[in-house]
C-alpha cells in the first residue's frame, strides 16, 4: 500500500520533450495553439511570437504539458 501512495504522489511519468526539434502549426499560434510533430498533435505556446497554420516552429521547451516554440 505504501509504494502505491509514493507512486501517486510522484504523479505520471512525463514524456521528454522533443527540444530542437521542428513541428508544423496546425492552426494559429496566438501565441497558442496546436502543432504536429511526428503525427501527434501537441498543444503549443508561441513564445513571443505569432505563427500561421502549416509554419514550422522549433520546440525550445516543456512545461505542463505544453510544448513552448519560437519561429
């Protein structure tokens, strides 16, 4: 029982965060918004900037489960 409690408390494994690597908008980034990398859908934050659907922007970061991108 007690191995079950740390667990939860740790929370979920997070996945690692594809840094240096380019996505595409999949619709405007203002300044979030979604992108596709390798076929799954991420929501994204632009960090201080804007991006069009289909531009592609680099993965800098992760945080809460939302991958931070810059053109």
């Amino acid at each position: 029982m007690y191995s079950e409690t740390k667990r939860f408390k740790q929370g979920p494994p997070r996945p690692a965060a594809p840094i240096g690597e380019k996505a595409v908008a999949v619709e405007e980034l203002n300044p979030t918004g979604m992108v596709k990398l390798h076929g799954v859908y991420w929501r994204a934050l632009c960090e201080g900037c804007r991006a069009e659907a289909g531009e592609e922007v680099l993965i800098v970061g992760y945080k809460d489960g939302v991958l931070l991108v810059r053109k």
